[in-house]
C-alpha cells in the first residue's frame, strides 16, 4: 500500500482542523444512514490508512468498534501514544490493508486520501471489498489527478508530469527525493473505470458541508471558500465538473 510517507514529515501537527474532521465523519455517518438500515450505533468500521488516527477518534464517539490499519510505522507509533492519552478503545494495526487478516467483516471503511499512496491500488482495494459485509459501504475521498496544485507538496503541476519528471521538480524545489509515494492519484474518469471492477454500486457524492469532501474543504482564505461554494454549485448543475475539481468523494456499497 504505501510504500513510503516523505510527506507525513512535511505535515505540521493538527493539520486536520477538528471542525473538518467532525464535519467528514458526520458526512460519512448520514450516508450510512440512507444507504443501510443497520443503526450507527452497531456499525464496525474499518480506517485504511488511518495515520496518526484523526478520524478513527472521532469515529469511536458513535459506533460499536474502530480497527485502524496503517502501515507507516512512526505514523502507527503515533497513534498508539495518542490512544493510550485518550485511553480510547480503536484497534491499531500496523499492516498494509493487503496484508491484514480477520474472521470480522466492515459495515462502513473509511479511505480517507489513500488511494493515491498505493501502488498496487486494485490489489488494495480487492481486499477492501472482501473485509465488507454485503451493503457495507465504503466511504472514499481522494485528489484530482488534474488539479493543477497537488495535494501533498503543493507543486503547481507536479501531478501531471512523468515520474521520473515529477522526481527531478520534487530534488530542484528541495520537497524530497522522489514523488513515488504520493504519486497514484487518478481523474475522474479513471476513478469511475478503477471503481467498475469491483462488485459494487458506486457514485460520487456532492457534501451537505463545505467542510467536507477531499481533505482540506472549508479550511482557508475567504477566496478560498468563496472557489469551493462555486465549485459545489458547478458539479450540482453538471456532473461534467468532476473533471476539473480539486478532488472527489465517492461511496461505494458493496454488492
């Protein structure tokens, strides 16, 4: 899955804001509502990827049980510190998702900005589906491959150009020495053809809340805001504007 965290030392402390984080995973908990009858109080929910376990956290307030799977191990060292502060009851795991084994099966997974970390996206994502009950849901925000600033080291184009390009910008503007880590990230038509090989229902999901949708939504200047409320309004009118966004939110239920 992720094969190398470069960016994870580039992040600042906190830098998911608590409203955002409050806002995703209530975003995510009404979708299960309206997609599943099983009462949010039941639900065991698995986080791929889960980091230092920002949603994980937020997640154990209103469901039976939280398993966080991360395969960086300083990242996963983290989250262990932080939950024995908490003395909170989520289940870390440090293992990549296709490497991680149980007889239990997932109501709702989280996959919050993951995808574009796993080199072996449909091996990862196989494995996904098959830890899902029937109707599980899979909730998934990830970057838009064509938006012109990248998600993780704010390079204006970095994810357009060729790896070993992308490489070369990343040493010359000193943000590390290769861009592989991050480097996975896909359009929008290659998320719905990725997405059409499982066994699922899918669709992309316009969020209730600016806050919400690929992470970092409702943070920032008024300008800011004021591009994504007209971005909302654009995919609302045409889902042609999927395209061009910033990135994509999408669930996934499984068959």
């Amino acid at each position: 899955m992720i094969i190398e965290q470069n960016y994870y030392k580039r992040r600042s402390k906190g830098t998911v804001s608590e409203r955002v984080l409050g806002a995703t995973v209530q975003e995510a908990l009404r979708l299960v509502k309206e997609n599943s009858p099983k009462k949010i109080s039941q639900l065991v929910v698995l986080d791929v990827g889960c980091g230092s376990g920002e949603y994980s956290f937020v997640l154990e307030r209103y469901v039976k049980e939280v398993v966080g799977i991360e395969p960086y191990l300083p990242v996963y060292e983290k989250a262990i510190k932080e939950k024995k502060k908490r003395k909170s009851s989520v289940i870390f795991v440090n293992k990549k998702i296709e490497d991680f084994s149980t007889r239990q099966k997932f109501d709702l997974v989280l996959s919050i900005t993951t995808i574009e970390h796993m080199p072996e996206s449909k091996k990862s994502f196989r494995k996904i589906f098959n830890l899902m009950n029937k109707g599980g849901l899979l909730f998934v925000t990830a970057p838009n491959k064509l938006w012109p600033f990248e998600a993780h080291y704010h390079l204006p184009f970095l994810s357009w150009l060729p790896a070993k390009w992308a490489n070369k910008y990343m040493q010359l503007t000193g943000r590390g020495e290769t861009y592989e880590d991050s480097s996975y990230s896909l359009t929008y038509r290659g998320m719905k053809k990725f997405f059409n090989q499982f066994p699922c229902r899918y669709k992309f999901i316009v969020p209730e809340s600016a806050k919400v949708g690929y992470l970092g939504c409702g943070e920032g200047d008024s300008l800011y805001k004021l591009g994504l409320k007209i971005g909302i309004r654009l995919i609302k009118t045409s889902p042609f504007f999927w395209n061009i966004s910033k990135g994509f939110v999408l669930i996934a239920i499984k068959k």
